[in-house]
C-alpha cells in the first residue's frame, strides 16, 4: 500500500472516532481474507485478516486451558452427556450497518440463525456466502451429531446430541460460531439485499465493521456499546501488507503499531531497533507438507515413506526457524495432553528412503511439484526457504522438485480442490482440543470437504478418532489419540516439519497488546500511549 494511500485511510477513520480520544491503531496483517463471511473467524485461515466482529458463545482462553463464558451466561449438561442448555446473556447489542438499525438485542433467534445458516444446505442464506466460508463448521462435521437445536424461550436454548461428544463444548468456542443477526438477515431477505449479509457484515464484538477495500485494508471502528464495555482505541485498521520486511519497515515508520508476521531471522534486528517491542513465545501450531494421496506416486505408502526419511530437518530447524521452533514429532504441538512424548524423533535416512523408492519401482526417483506457502505464518515463517531445502534434499535422493506457489487466497482455493501433488501447510489451533487437528486435517469427511489436504482416508484411523469423541474419560482418550499418532506414524499422508514460536512486534506507544498462542487477535485492551 502506497503510504499516502494508507494516510488517507487513517484520516478518514479520524474522522468517525470522537474528537476527544481520536486513537487509530493500524495492524499489519499479511493477506487479504477469504470472504467477508470469513471476518467472524478473527483471523483463521485468513491470513490474520480479521477482527473481532462477532462474540461466541464460550470462549477458550489458551493460556489457561478453561473455557469461560461470553454470550452465554452459564450452561448445563445432562447426566447421559446427550443435552446441554445454555443460559444466554442480556442485554447484548448489534452493530448498526448502513441499512440497518436493530430493534431488539442479541436473543436465542440468532444463535440458532448462525447455526442453521452453517448446519442448513437448504438454508437460504448458506449458499450466499460461497464455497469457503463454512470450511471449519464443515470440516469438523459440527452438526453430524446434533439431532436438534431447541428454543426454550429468548434466552435458553438447547443442543440434544445424537451421542456422547467429548469435544463439543469446546466447538462451540469456535469463533466460526460468532453469532449473526437474524433480524438483520431478515431485513435484507425482504429489502431483496440478502448479499449485504456478508458485504456489509455485522456482530456483537467489540470492534465494528467499517469498510474492505481489496488488498489494501480493512477498517474497524469501536463498538460504544459492547457488552464488556467499549474498546480503549477508536479505530482499527488492518493493512493488507504480505512481505513481512514491508511490515517491518512500516512498523519503523509508524504506519504500522503492530505485526505478527515476524522471521526468525529478523529478530535479532528487531531487537535492536529502538521503539519496538518482540513478543516470543511457543506457539499451538504444526508446519507441515501434505502429500495428496489421491495422486500417483503418493498413493504408494512407501514413496511417502520415502520422502519423510529424506528431509532433512535439524538442517531446516536452523536455517528457516533460526533455531526458534520444536522439530515435529506428532501433528500434535507437545503442549497438548494427547501428545504422545514416547514417540521418537523423526529420523534423517537418505540412503534407507532410496532403497523405500525402489522397491516402490523408482530407483531413478521421480518428478513432482511443490507448492510452498507465499505468505509468513507462526508455523513456518519462510515457505520458499523450506521449499529449497526440501527441494535440494530430494534431488539426493532421486526425486526432482519443481517449485510453485500462487497468490494466498488462490493457494487455499487450488489446494482445497485437491488441483496439488504437495503442498506446504500448517495448523494453528483455536482451543486445546485434540481433535481440533485430526479430525479438521486427517478424517475422511474432511478429505472430501477440502480440508485434508492429504486427501488420506482410512476406516481404522476413522474409528481411532469416533473413539476418542465419544468417551469423556481423558486417559481413554489419551491412548486411542496415542494410537492415533502411531497409526499416522505409519502411513505418512503429512510430512512434518515444526511447531514454530509464535512471535509479535509492537511500537513503544502500544500498551495492552496479547500475542496468544494461538492464530487469534484481541484488540479490546489495547491502547496507545499519547
């Protein structure tokens, strides 16, 4: 973004905060997002590209495990484990759009609205928002084990499961679920505007849709009448800026207050710069490179076998991660109860996987493709680096690489059609629910929704992870998860490489500023020094 441009935005966001506390605080977010659908969800799987529009239900605070409440009060659970009642808050307003003012405040009719919208395909409003913007709901098959969702009055409602589900409160803290109006979609219905429902989207958070302008920003601007109470900055502005060595410059500058597209090899500079602030810390996250199992040569398990004994990955821990992450060994970041520690290193054997390729039929290797990631995430903060490494460890192995990559939504796009032969991803997680990486990365509903990107589906792998769901006890669950990881082990659908620290950078004047380990953004407590 040109920098007058960016100046330009800033001013006119003055203008709509109050004369007497004008604060714009501008975050340098690295892509733009998927869908405005996909603002609700504070920045998944949208490049950061997002805030926080709309309140759940619960919500999960990483750094202490527990799930708290938010727009519900309080909630019970059935002795038989198949019914859970949730005590909805009062007194929670909407946002106003340009088209609309609310009449009423938040009540049971729009949880169960942002339920059926996702839950519904013949819901009016669930083909609107297009093919991405449901991908979690869908992935982690939100509904397959709800038999009802009930209205006991405006402010109780009910969820009756089919069976026992271990995971299921800690889904309802998905920011996927940030609630939606049902009385504003019901005024564009008959204004014959369905499509502003998305356009010009609308919450209960504490930060209020402004204006996207694609590629460039994203503007926010404080909700005087949030529930928690208001924000302590009057405007907020996600700058659409991918290279990280931009954002740090325009952190320098003070276009930026914040980033948390940071390279491990930047930080040593980054901490010598006077007026800048690094946060570190371990992040709940796995890089890793999925393998389409769907495509020859990797429907052979010996291949993938292969090319998982041929990286090299002390080499990458040191030059990509600059010695700042955990090197893999589970799709499950150590921090997690399920994580199994018994299992061993990932081993570096080159000429063991030349031999796995020829008794595959290879001894001359093969070709393939790789899509590397185009953008900085916590979970690998250089894809193209990784990508040659990886690529120059194949070729001693028989295996020629040619490297690619495409815009960051048109990444997603392609590698969610399953258009790849290997592809460069990772997860950050959004709770510390175990379930949260195998089923939404690994189960078979998940290979034909797009979210495994292995396109791997295995009937005993399946029945590992129904397991685990349906028991409470955390010890069961432990060793089914344990097997789980074993099972993995053996099939290789993913490549993994690290659990990177997560890192964040703030100018001097931000005070109050979070950086949580997981992929969320919360700029309700941040302030800026005058």
């Amino acid at each position: 973004m040109r920098r007058t441009h960016l100046t330009l935005l800033i001013a006119g966001l003055l203008a709509l905060a109050p004369a007497h506390a004008a604060k714009t605080l501008v975050y340098c977010a690295e892509g733009s997002p998927e869908s405005l659908t996909r603002l609700f969800a504070n920045g998944q799987n949208t490049a950061d590209a997002g805030a926080q529009i709309a309140d759940t239900l619960l919500d999960f605070k990483p750094g202490t495990a527990e799930l708290q409440a938010a727009l519900a009060e309080s909630w019970t659970i059935s002795p038989d484990g198949l019914s859970y009642t949730f005590k909805l808050r009062r007194g929670v307003k909407f946002h106003r759009s340009a088209s609309f003012t609310p009449s009423r405040d938040f009540n049971a009719d729009d949880v169960l609205f942002t339920w059926n919208r996702q839950a519904d395909k013949s819901h009016p409003y669930h083909t609107l928002a297009g093919n991405l913007a449901f991908v979690q709901f869908n992935n982690l098959r939100m509904d397959e084990n709800v038999a009802r969702l009930e209205k006991l009055d405006d402010y109780t409602i009910r969820f009756v499961l089919k069976k026992p589900e271990a995971p299921f409160l800690t889904r309802m803290s998905f920011d996927m679920l940030g609630i939606q109006s049902a009385e504003y979609a019901a005024k564009l219905s008959a204004a014959g505007t369905p499509d502003k429902l998305d356009r010009e989207p609308i919450g209960t958070g504490p930060f209020q849709y402004a204006g996207y302008q694609k590629d460039t920003a994203i503007r926010y601007k404080a909700f005087d009448q949030h529930w928690r109470g208001r924000p302590k900055i009057d405007a907020l502005v996600f700058s659409i800026v991918p290279d990280a060595a931009v954002q740090f410059a325009k952190l320098k500058t003070g276009e930026c207050h914040v980033s948390t597209s940071v390279k491990p090899a930047d930080v040593a500079q980054i901490e010598k710069t006077p007026g800048l602030n690094l946060i570190q810390q371990p992040g709940l996250n796995t890089g890793y490179i999925a393998l389409n199992t769907q495509k020859k040569p990797f429907t052979d398990r010996r291949v993938r076998q292969a090319l998982d004994l041929a990286i090299d990955r002390n080499a990458i821990l040191g030059a990509v991660y600059q010695g700042r992450a955990t090197l893999a060994k589970s799709l499950l970041p150590p921090a997690y109860w399920a994580a199994d520690t018994r299992l061993p290193a990932l081993a570096y054997a080159p000429d063991k996987a030349k031999a796995l390729l020829a008794s595959a039929g290879f001894p001359q290797g093969f070709d393939m493709e790789l899509w590397y990631l185009p953008v900085v995430r916590p979970h690998n903060p250089d894809g193209k680096r990784m990508a040659e490494m990886i690529q120059a460890d194949l070729a001693k192995i028989g295996v020629r690489v040619k490297l690619a990559t495409f815009e960051w939504g048109e990444y997603l796009k392609r590698s969610r059609a399953g258009e790849h032969q290997a592809v460069m991803f990772g997860w950050l997680s959004g709770n510390g629910e175990p379930d949260n990486y195998f089923e939404p990365l690994l189960s078979c509903d998940a290979a034909k929704s797009g979210g495994n990107l292995a396109r791997w589906c295995d009937p005993a792998f399946e029945e590992l992870l129904q397991r685990a769901r349906r028991t409470s006890e955390r010890a069961e669950r432990t060793k089914l998860y344990a097997k789980a990881q074993e099972a993995l082990r053996e099939a290789v659908p993913q490549l993994l490489i690290a659990h990177g620290n997560r890192f964040g950078v703030t100018r001097k004047e931000v005070t109050g500023f979070v950086l949580e380990p997981t992929y969320g953004l919360n700029f309700q407590t941040v302030d800026l020094a005058r």
